[in-house]
C-alpha cells in the first residue's frame, strides 16, 4: 500500500520574499541620470564659458 504525501503535509510552506525599492521620479532619472552629457558642456572651450560666467 503506498502513502502519497501532498507538498504541502512534507515540505515547509515556500518563503516569501519582500523586496523594497525605493520610486524615484522619471523627469528626474530622464534628466539627471539617463542622458548627463546632454546636460554638461561638451567641449574644453564650452566649459571654460560656464566657469567663467
């Protein structure tokens, strides 16, 4: 005579896992993380002007 045994009567229930990530804001990743030499200046010439302004 066989005994058939569920998952659920041998094994421990599954473990459930919470990952928390924090939201951030899309204008903010679009403009500050996505595309950073879109905001600084290029060339060496192109810096010296913002520095010197």
């Amino acid at each position: 005579m066989e005994q058939h045994v569920t998952p659920s009567e041998d094994a421990p229930p599954p473990l459930m896992y919470r990952v928390e990530r924090p939201v951030y804001d899309e204008a903010y990743l679009h403009t500050q993380l996505l595309h950073p030499r879109e905001r600084s200046p290029k060339t060496i010439r192109q810096r010296l002007a913002q520095q010197l302004q």
